[in-house]
C-alpha cells in the first residue's frame, strides 16, 4: 500500500566528475550533477534488504 510518505532524505555528491557546459544565473553557486547507479544501490540497500 502506498502512502506518499516521505520515509529518507539524503544528499549526495555526484559521482560526474566532468566539466558540463553550464551557465549559471541567478543567486547561489549550486551546481547539480548526475549520481551513479552505485551510488543510489549502495544508499538504499539496506533501506530495502533490511
């Protein structure tokens, strides 16, 4: 049954260690990169094998 709850916020340093083609505007010096398969496997593993 789905309940739409959120269960786990958690941040991550992409793993794309690349220079992408950006131009950033506005406030703040955020740049988001891409997270590798792994990385997410690895976080939410034990989350669901418990």
């Amino acid at each position: 049954m789905a309940t739409r709850r959120k269960l786990l916020e958690k941040s991550l340093t992409g793993a794309d260690r690349s220079c992408p083609f950006v131009v950033l505007s506005g406030a703040g010096g955020t740049l988001h990169s891409a997270v590798r398969d792994r990385q997410l496997y690895d976080l939410l593993r034990e989350r669901v094998e418990g």
